[in-house]
C-alpha cells in the first residue's frame, strides 16, 4: 500500500465497504458522541468520516488529535446507516473505522478556524493565508481560478494563438501607472521595469511575423489598492494579431470570453448580444465607462425642459456654458419615502442634494409630485414624464452642472437606484463594447493637450484626423465591460511612425523624445510593420466575477493587503547593507 493513501478522501463509496484503506488529511473536525470519536477528515479533494470506539487499537491516538492536524489513518470502509447517510458529500454513504493513525504534523493553538464559516480580521486572514487556503471557500476559489486559466489556453489554441513569454525584467512601459524599479548590480546607477504589461513586446512579435500571440502574463503596477484592483501585480489574458481590425478584435474575443462564462458560471444566463456603446453615450446614459447593463436604467439629457423655468437654480446653471441637466428614471421609485432616501444619498456624496420628481394617482388622475413639479409647472413635467417614459408609480432625480462635477455620482445613483427597487437582474452575466474613446484631454489648470487613454491607438481617420481639433479626435480604442466591472482593454496599434510622431506632438511631445523614450518601436516601425491590434483581459477580475466575490484579494492566492505589504512574508523588507552596496545604493531616512 502506498505510505500515504489508497484514496483521496473523496474517493469513497458503497463499492468499497469492507475494503482496507488509506487516507491522509487534516482533522477538520472531532465529535465525541458518547464514546465513539469521530473525525471529518479532510483534504484538497473532500471529506471523509472516520470513527474508532474504544475497541479500536487506534482509539488512545484518535483521543489525542485535534483541529488541524495532519495525520494517516489505515481503517476499513463500512456502510452507513441509511437514517445517518449524509448526501450533501461524494463519501456521505461510508464511513472508515480506524484500525491505525499515524500523525504526521501536529498543529499549535490556531489562529483561525478552517472549520465553519467565521469572518476573521484581513490581516489574520493574510497572515496566515496558508491557514485561510484550507478553507472552502477560498480551495473552491483557487480551483476555479486555475480552471479557468487552463480553459483560457485551450480555447486560445483552438483559435490559432501560440503562447509565448515575454520579458520580466525590462526597461520601463508606457502603461500610465507607476513603475516598479529594480536596480542593475552590473550597472550602478541604472534600473530595469517589471513590465506593467507586455504592450512593446506583443507589438514587436506582430512586427517578427508571427500572427497570433497570446500569454497569462503577470503585470506589475504600483498601484493604489481598490476593492476590485491589486495594488502590486495582477494577470492579464493578453493577445495581439496583425492584419486586424477593431471588429476582427472582438469577433476574436467575445467567444473566448462567454465560453469561460458559460462553463463556470454555475448556471447564470450569459448574454449573447454585446452592444458596442461610445463612450460619450456611456457617461450619458450610466455615467461611466462600465456600466452594468443588468440595470435597465438609462440617464437622459433634459435641459430643454428647465431652460427658462420657473426653478432657477437649474434655469441659471444653464446660462453657463458646458452644463447641463440629467435626469435618472426610476421606475416603481414614486414614493416620498425613496426619494428622500435618494436626496439624502446625494448629499452623504458631496452634493447640495438630488431633485426629483415621482407620479401618483390622486382622485383617478395622474398627478406630479415634489418640489421640481411645483416650480416648472405641469406642461414641463409632463414633457419630463413623456421623454422618460414613465408613469404613476414612477419617479426621476435630476443633477445639473457640468458633467464632470456630477457624473460619477449620478452613475452611483443610477446603481443604488437599479439595486434598491430590484431593477437590477443579479443572475446574468451582460456585457457591453465601449468604443469611439477619445485621444486627447484638456488639462483644466493649464490648458495643455495630453492623451487621454493609450498613446499608441491609431486615431479614427488617420494622420488627416490629427490636422483639427484635438479633443475631437477619437481613437480605436476600446473596452469590454460586464457587470459594472472593466474586463477587457485593447486597441488598434498605431503602426505608422508618421502617424505615430504626429499624434505625440498634439500631446507635447517632440519627434527625438518619442524616439528617445520608444526606441524599440520606432526602430521597428522602420523595417515593414503589419496592421496589428489586440487587448489584455483581467484574469483575476475575471475570476471575481465567476466567484460572485466582492474583493479580489479572494480569488488571488497570496495577494497584498490595502497598504500593498506581505504580512506574510513579511514584504516590503529593509534591504542588508551588504546588498545596498552591492548596488551602489543609499537609503535616505523619510523626515
């Protein structure tokens, strides 16, 4: 018999009663039901009850285990009584009563508790994430995590994709978030870039003549943490093609990912049709750039209806340029009670408050209700009521100015709102393409154009786009959103250095810094670059998704916590003198 195990402890079953056995694991539990001891012994695979009484030679040892110790039992496998089948488990109709135990790693006190369900403080959990790993959740999670990275391959190479490796140690890219910097022994003074993700080199593959490329690559920004973002590294489905364009792209892509839905979303419908949305009718109508479609609601643009009425603190921000007045629909949300509550969340987020009006009946009549109705009059509020396509019973919320002061928190309303009234279809997957993003920004201080996005988009129209109006100039560029959450982000390549030098001098940037600070793609570009473009997918936020987990770090085996160290590893650590001077460095002490 092997040292360890004939089966795993999910193996078992009527087939084998009467069967000598092997199993190891950890003690997930120890019940004493009147004599008789009984240990849920657990491993990767599952559970299995083993027992002894005291007739058993093993019954002194089985006494002295406890939670979370490894052992070794040998024990024959015996039916269950019919009354004592458990069927939630594969082993729920045996059970193994133990003739030897072996201990193969006892357990101190512990921390925290494998078995149940307890919340723990993060920083227990991440402590001793070897511990919060054995729990079922989180080996459910792992699991899926690594089911779907090897779906993902399978259904790359189905495609006609290779993998290949790209560099970890490299020189710094174009990526917009903070590098982390690793400095060279062998050349003091300068450093090398963990790679914020492969952009240049998936690039120069296309440029080397291969068609397709893909790779689970690790990217490494240094990054304020969120709640759906790491704040060191993360893993990304990344994938370039040549001779593509922006529709070859996703009908390349939505495949790939509805079938990972599909497969591991346990049941929930996945959508099949994925509207492409520009990015102004995104913040228009969500106020965002990652809408979740499972909310119905759609914001509008209303300000004819307040331009010279009688509310003047809409009529007078109208007179301003750039403003304007939306409205959110919500439908079923006619009652005072809701949209004090919607007011009152207006103002905890930074604002003098949201107006609003609901419908009712009064007397068999339809009727406007709230203070906005009493101040525009009925004709306007029912041009309002009209244009939204509401009723009694219904009610809209209204936020005025310029957009960029109020949208984000109307895209929040808008989701409080879908959640609240239950608008929002929570057992769907609904994905949508936001296109059309702009290249460039104005900078509200100074006045200076920068890009807005990836600078190395080809712009829509090509270099003749770039003779007008910056800010007018819209590139393909594009993102695949589901659920609320960023999944994808790609683009079309710009592969023309003409081009390429144009759209950088928009942005302030003279032809010898573009090639001072690219050297690589402009050399490349010289030598017969093909049309290319492709996109990165995030495989943690992926798994996110499929886990129904709020947080990523639940879906990341050994991630950081919100203050980007290792508790466990204790990371970040103050470097030896020995290794300073090895790099020819020095620390200066933070005042």
């Amino acid at each position: 018999m092997h040292a360890y195990r004939s089966h795993t402890c999910a193996d078992l079953n009527k087939s084998h009663v009467g069967e000598t056995v092997r199993l190891s694991g950890w003690v997930h539990r120890v019940r004493d039901h009147g004599g008789i001891l009984f240990i849920d012994l657990r491993d990767h695979y599952g559970i299995t009850q083993v027992l002894a009484d005291p007739d058993s030679p093993a019954f002194a040892d089985v006494e002295k285990v406890r939670s979370e110790w490894c052992i070794r039992i040998d024990g024959v496998v015996k039916a269950r009584d019919e009354s004592l089948v458990n069927a939630k488990i594969p082993t729920g109709e045996i059970e193994v009563f133990v003739r030897e135990l072996e201990v193969l790693g006892q357990a101190e006190e512990l921390p925290l508790m494998v078995f149940g369900d307890q919340d723990y403080p993060e920083e227990t959990r991440l402590r001793y994430r070897y511990l919060d790993l054995r729990r079922e959740s989180m080996q459910a999670n792992m699991t899926l995590r690594s089911d779907v990275v090897a779906s993902i391959r399978r259904r790359m190479w189905d495609k006609g994709f290779r993998e290949f490796q790209t560099p970890i140690i490299t020189a710094s890219s174009p990526e917009g978030a903070r590098d982390f910097l690793v400095p060279s022994r062998l050349h003091p003074g300068k450093f090398y870039a963990l790679p914020q993700a492969p952009q240049i080199f998936k690039q120069l593959i296309m440029v080397s003549g291969f068609d397709r490329y893909f790779q689970i690559a690790p990217c490494f920004r240094d990054e304020d943490p969120r709640a759906d973002r790491s704040p060191t590294d993360f893993y990304q489905l990344d994938l370039e093609m040549s001779f593509v364009q922006q529709q070859d792209v996703f009908d390349t892509v939505q495949p790939v990912i509805a079938g990972i839905f599909e497969e591991f979303g346990g049941g929930r419908k996945v959508d099949t049709d994925w509207p492409q949305i520009s990015y102004a009718d995104a913040a228009l109508w969500y106020g965002t750039d990652k809408p979740d479609l499972r909310n119905p609601i759609r914001m509008q643009d209303v300000s004819e209806h307040f331009r010279g009425s009688g509310f003047a603190i809409f009529a007078k921000l109208l007179e301003q340029d750039g403003t304007e007045i939306r409205a959110i629909p919500a439908p079923t949300g006619g009652s005072r009670k809701f949209c004090d509550r919607m007011n009152a969340f207006a103002q905890k987020e930074g604002l003098p408050g949201m107006g609003y009006i609901f419908w009712r009946e009064t007397d068999g009549q339809m009727e406007a209700a709230g203070p906005l109705a009493k101040n525009i009059g009925p004709e306007r509020t029912e041009a309002i009521r009209q244009q939204l396509g509401l009723g009694v019973g219904d009610a809209a919320f209204f936020l005025g100015g310029k957009p960029s002061a109020f949208q984000t928190v109307a895209g929040k309303a808008r989701t409080v709102i879908g959640e609240e009234l239950g608008l929002t279809d929570k057992d769907r997957f609904a994905f949508c393409w936001i296109v059309d993003f702009p290249m460039y920004e104005k900078d509200a201080e100074t006045g200076a154009i920068d890009f807005e996005h990836n600078p190395f988009s080809m712009p829509q129209g090509g270099i003749e786009a770039l003779e007008g109006d910056p800010l007018k100039v819209r590139g393909y560029q594009y993102d695949l959103a589901c659920n609320g959450y960023e999944l994808v982000s790609g683009a079309i390549r710009n592969h023309r250095l003409d081009i390429m030098f144009k759209a950088f001098a928009l942005a302030g940037y003279a032809e010898d810094e573009v090639r001072k600070r690219f050297p690589s793609l402009v050399n490349a570009f010289r030598f017969g670059p093909p049309p290319h473009g492709g996109c990165a997918a995030g495989i943690d936020r992926i798994v996110m998704l499929l886990a129904d987990e709020l947080n990523i770090r639940e879906v990341i085996m050994f991630p950081m916590n919100q203050r980007a160290e290792d508790l466990m590893m204790g990371a970040p650590s103050e470097p030896s003198n020995d290794q300073l001077r090895d790099l020819s460095l020095r620390v200066i002490p933070q005042e």
